[in-house]
C-alpha cells in the first residue's frame, strides 16, 4: 500500500528535505503533498485522500497548532495522524500538541532511520516486498 503524505513548512527547502528523507527511508508512498501553512494543508486534507500529515509547528498565517485544532474539530480530518516536525523545545508546547491529537514528535535534524520508525509507529509496518503499483482483484 502506498500512503499519500502532505508536509507542512513554511520553508521549501524543509519541505524538499522531509520528502527526500521520506524516500530515502523507503516509505511506499503514493503521493507527496506539499504546504507552506497550515491554512493550505486544510485545503488540500479538504480536497485529496491523505494517509499522514508532517508538520512543522512556528508557520505563518496558521501555524501548526491552529491546524492540528481545526484537524481535531473536523469529522474526516480528525482521523488524518499528524507527526510534528520541529525544532520546537517548548514541553508546555509539545504538551498541548498530544492534547490536540498530535501522533508523535520528531526534532529537528533527524535521521531517515528516525522517520522511518516514527512513521511505522503511527501508520504501521509496511510490506517493503509489495509494488506501490500492483493491484488487487476481488
């Protein structure tokens, strides 16, 4: 099964880096979307079929607190896990993150390996042997 994965930064090179690390720990995906707030990753959850969201938390316009808030206040997006991505040190912070429906924590830097196993922990472990393009008959 391939995931579909939207990164939220406000910064490109971030959100080139988390897509490449993506890669690099060979998460089957099927799609990588990307947003620089949290307002537009709201409207793309609200318009495409996302499996993950990775989001940093300092953003403008909506920063990944109000966007985790509307997720958990939204009916389908609530169901959407959110691993924050952040230099982020604050506990008080991180604290109200799990209370809002954060799924897991990952600092910045990371390694590919560390993203690897935050997102198994959170979406399951993958079959690495089965073809993101393979279909199945009923």
């Amino acid at each position: 099964m391939a995931y579909n994965i939207l990164v939220v930064d406000d910064s490109a090179i971030i959100r080139k880096m988390v897509s490449r690390t993506i890669q690099m720990a060979q998460v089957p995906v099927g799609d990588i979307f990307h947003a620089e707030n949290g307002r537009d990753a709201l409207g793309i959850l609200g318009a495409n079929w996302i499996d993950l969201v990775l989001a940093d938390i300092n953003m403008p316009v909506m920063d990944g607190m109000a966007m985790l808030e509307a997720m958990h206040n939204d009916e389908v997006m609530k169901n959407v896990p959110v691993i924050i991505v952040s230099t982020e040190g604050s506990e008080t912070k991180i604290e109200r993150l799990w209370q809002k429906g954060m799924k897991a924590f990952v600092k910045k830097p990371f390694m590919p390996e560390t993203i690897r196993e935050v997102i198994s922990g959170v979406l399951g472990e993958w079959d690495e042997t089965e073809s993101d393009t393979s279909t199945d008959s009923f």
